[in-house]
C-alpha cells in the first residue's frame, strides 16, 4: 500500500467518524442521558413512568411538529405559545356556553388557520420579517386570551367526552400519546413524502433558486405559518382536556420549550435542517431530563439551570463542525 492510498483510507475515516458525529451525537447524548436516570433513578424505569414522560411530551411534540414546518421555511413563529392558550380558553369557553363538542373542534381550528394566515399575510404580503410579525400577533393574542375570560380560569361545566381527549387512557397508554404519535406520522409523511414537503424545504433552502423553478414562494411560506398555527391550536385543545380547566396564560412555556425542540433536532440526522423526526427526539431529550430531575427531587430552578447546560453542550456538539441556520 502506497502512503498515498494509506492517507486517503486515514481521511475518509476520519470523514465517516465527524458524520457520524454530525449526524448522531446528541441522540447519544439521549441514549446516555436515558440510561443513566435508568441506572441510578429507581422509579425511572417503570412502565407508568415511561408512559407518563410520552404524556408529558405529547404537547410539546405537537406544538414542535408545527414549528418544524416553519423552521423548514426560514420563518420563525413566536407568538405559538399565546396559540395554544388561545385554544386552551376558546375550546373551554365553548364548551361551557353548551356548544357540541364537534363544533368546538372545528372553531379550534378554524382559528388556528385565521392566526396563520394573518401571521402570513403580514410576513409575505406587508414584508414583515416573522420574528416581528408573530411577536405582535403573539402580543395580541395574549391580550384575546385574558379579555376571553376576564383573566379567570375557567372550572367545571367542561363535558367529560372532552376532558376524556386528554385525560383518557386506551390499554394504559394515555389518549395524548396517540395524539402525539398521529400528529408526528402526519408531519413526517407531509414533510418526507409528498411535493408540498419538498417544496418548504426548497424555499427555506434557497428562496430565489425556488422561485426561478416555478414554486409558489408566497403560498409555501404562508402555508407553513398557517401549520404552525393549527398545530398549535390541536395542542392547546388537547392541553386544556388534559388539564381539565381553561387557563390563559397556560400556553407561554410552549414558546421557549417549542423552539428548543426544533432546535435540539436540527442538530441530529440532517444537521442544520428542521425536521419531524429530530424534533421529537428534541422533545424526548427535554421530557427525560424533566422527569429525571423531577424523581431526582431537585428544585426547578436548578432543573432549569441543568435543562440549559445540556442543551447547549449537546448544540455545541455539532455546532463544532456543522453551520445551523436558522434564518
């Protein structure tokens, strides 16, 4: 073997190992992070428990799948978490005033498609950059949320076939973990498998590229802002179920914790890019480190600190050798 021929075997893998480590690092990071509360946390390992991080995460996961095709479009939603408290108070609000419960889904989510499409009316047709376009609509909603219910909560007269959406169990796997699995497969075939998937990449990929091979730039960007929000909106309706009560300021979490979802998995399997398999091991990542600090004991805001610290160095990770762009 000549040095040549020895130097070119030694740089490709070399090549192989940094791939791998592009691609796959912070799962080992969760595959690590998993067995090690499984190892030294007893109750961590038990078949409730397990059922109950999925039902933790479902919201999350929802809520992540609709940033996903956003983050897909270079456009980013910050007003998502006042979505699903808009939900989380118009489906309760409804439901009490004696609405049928199939009218109340449909409302849900006609005003889930309105959000959106003002969101997109305001980013394609005004100019608005979304970042400050969703956080005045976000702004907005805030202030519906409240007006909605006079800043109460809203308890009892909720229909038990509603509060069943979230609170039920089907062979004891909670209802939310079929949501969270119908709305993931949903995603990923929309995103994977089909020309509307392939397009969100492309105009979040290369905007004029897109337009010059004739896709619909403004429709594909609005209709991402318009996911987002129905998403958001099916997540808000089924986290009031869960909590059987309509709050308005319940969604809020949802913003930060959406967005590091989709983050987390842009660093997994196609480094750099948003998609629907990295964002639930996004949401995985955040539900195992939850629940394992929870049986732990510790406070949350040391919860928090922690929570912080492990994102950023499983970012960092890839960040090393990868560019993730986000805009």
């Amino acid at each position: 073997m000549t040095v040549n021929s020895a130097a070119r075997i030694g740089e490709s893998s070399t090549g192989k190992r940094s791939d791998f480590l592009q691609r796959y690092s912070t799962l080992v990071v969760l595959v690590l992070m998993f067995l090690g509360f499984s190892i030294f946390v007893d109750r961590f390992l038990t078949p409730f428990n397990l059922s109950n991080i999925f039902q933790q995460i479902a919201i999350l996961t929802i809520v992540g799948a609709g940033l996903t095709f956003g983050f897909a479009a270079k456009e980013i939603d910050l007003s998502v978490g006042y979505t699903v408290g808009l939900a989380g108070i118009l489906a309760p609000v409804l439901l009490v005033d004696g609405w049928p419960l199939a009218v109340v889904l449909v409302a849900v989510l006609a005003s889930g498609v309105l959000v959106g499409l003002v969101n997109g009316f305001l980013v394609t047709r005004i100019g608005i950059p979304s970042l400050i376009a969703t956080l005045a609509t976000g702004s907005i909603l805030f202030g519906i949320n409240f007006l909605l219910t006079e800043g109460r909560a809203i308890y009892g007269g909720i229909p038990a076939s509603y509060l069943a959406l979230g609170q039920g169990r089907i062979a004891g796997i909670p209802n939310l973990a079929f949501f969270m699995l119908a709305a993931v497969l949903i995603a990923w075939f929309v995103m994977e498998r089909t020309v509307f998937g392939r397009y969100i990449y492309a105009v979040g990929g290369n905007q004029k590229a897109a337009e010059l091979s004739g896709v619909r730039i403004t429709f594909y960007r609005m209709a991402a802002l318009v996911l987002v929000s129905v998403f958001a909106v099916v997540a808000g309706a089924l986290l009031a179920a869960r909590l059987g009560s309509g709050q308005p300021n319940v969604g809020e979490r949802y913003l930060l914790d959406g967005l590091a979802t989709v983050f987390i998995g842009m660093t997994m399997f196609r480094p750099g890019t948003a998609t629907i398999l990295g964002t639930f091991c996004g949401a995985l990542f955040i539900g195992v480190i939850n629940n394992g600090l929870n049986l732990i004991g510790m406070d949350t805001y040391v919860q928090n600190i922690v929570k912080g610290v492990i994102i950023l160095i499983a970012v960092a990770i890839v960040s090393r050798t990868t560019k993730l762009n986000l805009l």
